[in-house]
C-alpha cells in the first residue's frame, strides 16, 4: 500500500520538491522585475519587498508562473490535491495514470486485500475505543495529542472511507483516473489541520513567454530563495521537476518491472505481520476494562515496531539494490550553494552528454548534504574521477554496489 500512497501524492508532492525545501539549481537573476499585486513598500529602506497573502487570494497575473506557485500553494493549504494534479502538463498526468494502472496490475491482490481489511480494523477501533486509546499513558503524554483530539473522528472516517474506496479494488484501479483518486484524498485531507503559507514571499525575477525565474521566502525575515519555472503544454511548472520527469518516469517503471519479484519475496512474512495485528486489534475490541486494554496494547506496539523495522530494512535493500537505467548516485556530506549547484552539475552533464545526449540529472540539497542523481551512465569509473577532480578537497569514494559516488569534506 505504501508504493500506491507514493504514487498518488506523487503528482501532489512535485512543486513542494521543486520549490519547497530543497534548492533547486539557479543562474545568477537578472534584475528584479516586481509584480504590482505581489509588492509592498517598507518605509524605513523604501526598497520593495515582495508579499503574497497565500491564505486568501492567489494576487499574481493570471497564467504566470507566480500565479501557478501561488495557487498551488493556496490549493495545498485548502487540501485540494485534485487542483494541484490539475497543474501538470497533460502528458505528465497521463504517466501517473500509466504508472498507477501498471502498479495494480503488478500488485498483489491477497496483500494489497488483507491491507484494506486491517485499514477497516484500525478505523473501527479509534471510533469505538476513543476513550481508551487517549486515556493511554503514552497519548496523553504525547505532545501532539492535543492538535489531533479535535481531528481524530475526521481521522477515523477518512480512514474507513480509504478502506471501503474504489481504491481496494485492483480491477478497477487498472481502470481509475488518478485526479479522481487525489478527489477523494483530498475530501480526507481538508478535515485536518494543514500547514498555512501566509508567510511566504514570492516575486517574479524574470520572465519571458517560456521560463521565468521566481524569488521568494518561506518566512517574512528568511533567506530568499530562487526556482526556476518553464511553460510545458500550456503548463507552469519547476524546472527541475521538468527536467527529470522523463527518467523519473522511467525508474519508477523500471522499479514496477522489479515489483512482482519483490513483493513475493517479502509476501509471506508481510501476511503473518498482517495476521497477527489484526488479531491484536480484535482483542482491543473486546477488552472490557481499561486493564484489560493496556494488556493488550503492549504486544501490539511491539509487533508494530518489529514490524516497522522489517519494512526499513526492506526500504534499505529497495533504495541500495542497484535498478535499471544506469542512475549514478552522489551524495556530497554538506549543502552545495547555488554557485556550486551550478558548477558541479555543468561539469558532469558535459562529460555525460558527449556519451548520452539525452541524459538528465538531480540536484537536492536539504539537511546538511546534497543527493544527486545522473542519468544514465556508462562509465560510472570515469564519473568518479571527474567528481574527484571537481572536488579536490575533499574525500571522494565510489560504492559499486549500489553505484553511490561518496563525497565527504572534512
């Protein structure tokens, strides 16, 4: 089930990735041409700055490339999953469609059942065991538990209604149009508390009739940040998204060519875990006291975690087995600045494309380090070389196995 919750948010996730915490790679900016809608004046340095009311109008031209950030923004902080689907150029929501009817057709009918059946277990028992469940010593002492309370039967219906979907039928997922399936996340996720974007800044840098440069601040005083966006079939969207569609596209499909082999290998210890919490769920149902439910919930927590582990490790070996396409990794121990964003992306593409015209890269640079991805290539022992060259000043090594090029600075 988790394979599916990624491809459905994967098309609401795709302008987060391009323009939310990770840096996409940017060119110096040209000077600032600032929307009226979007600029406010400050009396002290009478220098614009730039400001978007996120939560009550998008204030950008309509059909720019700020508009589209803004609205996005604006459907994502209403829960309008369906809104931000509908900004892919319709090739692109024509791949997740093909990408979602693949995976049902290459899942597992009995696992992905058994998952739909304990999703049903876990939504009755937060209805009718509520007051046991936050009378548990380790919910109540939860810091978080105060911003659920008020959401937690919104939380158990939306639940059940995932679990009773069309979603639970693989015949007809084949079949499904993926922003219907986003439609019905989306009525689940506008019943809970979502992140508001009333800080964020944007401003346009510059723009022609096919890309512009967007600034902006995720806080009134943080840092500003560049993306860049480009029209694509009548569609603004980030370039860096843009640019590795394609052989994002293709990875994912080369990973469902891998799919059936690999859920039958995890299939038989994934049902036996199945088995045994739905059966720990039954014995919470039938608890009569609260003694009785605290003994129940012990064993349960254990097997949960147990069974989290297993699905870590199972992720580890996913994420470290080598896949189709010859995608090279590089995992640089710091975060690159747009500077050497830039520089470090010219100098392998150049050496890349002399061998593969059509070769495409990943550049994210979040929590102290900066993952790449290149793709595809040959000779990964030359790649290695150039990265060492590049950056001489630090420690570099190549992981054959799961084609990982280690970059450390000291």
């Amino acid at each position: 089930m988790d394979r599916l919750m990624k491809l459905q948010s994967f098309c609401a996730l795709i302008f987060i990735m391009g323009c939310g915490q990770s840096k996409p790679v940017s060119v110096a900016p040209e000077p600032a041409k600032q929307t009226k809608a979007s600029v406010v004046i400050d009396e002290t340095s009478q220098q614009p700055k730039p400001t978007v009311s996120i939560p009550l109008v998008s204030t950008a031209k309509e059909g720019t490339a700020e508009s589209t950030f803004q609205q996005t923004l604006i459907a994502f902080q209403e829960g309008r999953l369906e809104t931000v689907f509908d900004f892919l150029p319709p090739s692109y929501q024509a791949d997740v469609n093909s990408l979602v009817h693949d995976f049902a057709g290459k899942m597992d009918p009995e696992i992905w059942s058994s998952s739909f059946n304990l999703l049903t277990k876990v939504s009755h028992l937060l209805t009718s065991r509520k007051t046991l469940i936050l009378s548990l010593d380790g919910v109540k002492n939860n810091p978080q538990i105060e911003s659920i309370k008020p959401h937690w039967d919104a939380i158990a219906n939306g639940i059940r209604d995932i679990s009773s979907s069309d979603v639970t039928d693989l015949s007809k997922l084949k079949q499904a149009n993926v922003r219907d399936l986003v439609a019905s996340a989306s009525k689940v996720l506008r019943q809970m508390p979502l992140p508001p974007f009333g800080d964020l800044q944007v401003m346009t840098v510059k723009s022609d009739s096919t890309a512009a440069t967007l600034s902006y601040r995720e806080t009134k005083d943080g840092d500003p940040k560049q993306v860049e966006f480009v029209l694509i079939e009548g569609k603004w969207l980030p370039k860096s998204i843009a640019n590795g569609w394609s052989s994002g596209v293709a990875e994912v499909k080369a990973m469902l060519d891998e799919f059936p082999h690999r859920i039958s290998a995890v299939k038989p210890e994934y049902m036996k875990q199945i088995d045994a919490i739905g059966g720990m769920i039954e014995q919470l149902q039938s608890a009569r006291t609260s003694d009785e439910f605290n003994a129940a919930v012990a064993p349960l927590i254990f097997t949960i975690a147990f069974g989290a582990q297993m699905a870590q490790q199972s992720m580890r070996e996913a994420v470290t087995t080598p896949r189709k396409g010859n995608a090279v990794y590089c995992i640089v121990n710091r975060e690159l600045n747009d500077p050497e964003l830039t520089a470090f992306k010219e100098a392998v593409m150049t050496m890349v494309k002399n061998s593969v015209p059509d070769a495409d890269y990943e550049l994210i640079p979040n929590n102290g380090k900066t993952r790449c991805r290149f793709i595809p290539v040959s000779d990964i022992q030359a790649l290695t070389s150039l990265v060492a060259k590049h950056f001489d000043a630090a420690d570099v090594r190549l992981d054959l196995e799961t084609r990982t090029i280690h970059v450390d600075f000291k």
